[in-house]
C-alpha cells in the first residue's frame, strides 16, 4: 500500500492568532507521525516552513523549490519516506509560457509565479515507478488555472522520462468541481478523481467562512505493461480527510487528504 497525502500547509507571515504556524506544529507534527503517509505533497511552503519540516521530519527527504525568481517565497514542497521510496528524477517548472523560467507566469493570473515540482520515484518494496506531481494553481485567474492544467497534463502526455507509469497529480487547484477551469481535467477520462465526493476541503479556520472543495488527487495509469520497471497499475483503495482538531487548533486551514492505494496485481 502506498499512502499519499496533499497538504496545504497555510503560508505563515505570523497572522493566523491561535491557529499561526508555532501553534500548530504540535499537531501536524503528531498527526504525521501516526499516520506515517509515505508520499506527503505540500503546498504553501515558505522558507522557515521548509526548514522546520527537515528539521522534523526525519523520516522523510524534503524537497521543493521557491517559485519566485530568486526561488525563494512559497514552495511545493514533497517529502517522501526514506525507507520506503527511491528518487529517480525530479523537476520544478514554473507555469508559464517559459516553463524554464524561475518566477514566470502568465499575464492573465495574480502577482503569484506558479511552480509545479514533479518527481520519480521508486516503490522500493516491488522496484515499481511512478510519478508524481505537487500543484498549486493560482488563487485570482481563472483562466490562468485552465492554462496551468493544460500546460502540466502536456507535459505528463509529452514525457519522455519514464513514459507511461502511473501518474498521481496532487494540490490545491484553488477551483471547485464543475467550474470550467476543472472541466480540461474532468474531459480527460484518463485522469480519475480519487478524491471525488471528498466533500469540504478548505475551511479558514472559521466555521462562518464559505466552506469549498479545492483540494484534489488525481491518478492516472499506462494503458499497457509492456515496460518492465512498471508491471502494474494503480489503484485506490480508500480516501479519507484528517479534520484534526485540538484546543481549537486546526491542522491547517485545509483539511489534508489522503489515500491508500496499491498496485494492481
């Protein structure tokens, strides 16, 4: 079994009062270590946040990259068990016109570069690969966000590193189903919600806020298994949220989501 997790963290600039980043630590660092998730994709990662997670996370290699030009400010950030997975490759493109380009974007969308980080990895338990895709769509542009999951699906379709693994797309799409940003994905019948019916995933903090789905993992897996590093497919297996709450200290003002999944045999 594979579990995975996305996990919008929430930016700290020290706002937040009781529910700030130091208050909250505690938990997330509870939470994570009972549920032990192989595969944790973070969004909303800002530099001290990055290094109180390899500070805490010892079980797990923690890597990202900022997403403005001088690749500091908000990371998406994967961590991943060290016993369990394998790094084959790994990449941050920005989404952009110039994919290449630290801090690009595009014209329609916030001040806010966009940056994927993408990785390879190995289930050391079977030697099988996937890969793996951390997003944070912009928070104003609509039309940015459609052209942000166009840009990263063509990427996925044009690979040729490890073509034709299973794919898991994870993070918080800032687009609620149905709106037609979220259609270029729901037209692709490759792409499974796994997370469908999930129901609320981004809460404030505050129970008067307008509560919305935005959180989402997707899977998708080669139409064959020709490829010996692969063999297999994927499957889910269950999904739940961790709606965590202590002292009125939440894990986030997202719930995280997480799934099991296992290889088909």
């Amino acid at each position: 079994m594979i579990k995975v997790v996305t996990f919008n963290i929430r930016c700290d600039y020290g706002q937040d009062g009781e529910n700030r980043f130091e208050m909250r630590r505690p938990l997330i660092k509870k939470k994570i270590e009972s549920e032990r998730p192989d595969i944790i994709c973070f969004q909303e990662v800002v530099p001290h946040v990055a290094v109180w997670l390899k500070e805490n996370l010892t079980d797990y290699y923690v890597a990202g990259c900022g997403r403005s030009k001088e690749l500091d400010n908000e990371q998406m950030t994967i961590a991943f068990r060290k016993d369990r997975m394998n790094l084959i490759a790994m990449e941050t493109f920005w989404l952009s016109p110039d994919c290449r380009e630290p801090g690009s974007r595009y014209s329609m969308q916030s001040d806010c570069p966009r940056a994927c980080t993408e990785m390879v990895l190995q289930d050391m338990e079977n030697g099988k690969a996937f890969r793996i895709v951390n997003i944070h769509l912009d928070h104003l542009g609509a039309e940015a966000r459609k052209l942000g999951l166009k840009q990263i699906l063509q990427k996925m379709d044009e690979t040729r590193i490890f073509p034709g693994i299973p794919v898991i797309l994870a993070g918080d799409l800032n687009a609620e189903p149905g709106t037609d940003e979220m259609k270029v994905l729901e037209e692709r019948p490759d792409y499974k919600n796994i997370t469908q019916g999930i129901g609320i995933t981004f809460h404030g903090f505050l129970a008067e806020e307008t509560p919305m789905q935005i959180d989402y993992i997707y899977l998708s897996n080669p139409a064959d298994d020709e490829t010996p590093y692969k063999k297999s497919a994927l499957k889910c297996i269950s999904v739940e949220k961790w709606v965590d709450r202590e002292n009125g200290v939440w894990l986030s003002d997202h719930y995280p989501v997480c799934v099991c999944m296992e290889w088909k045999k």
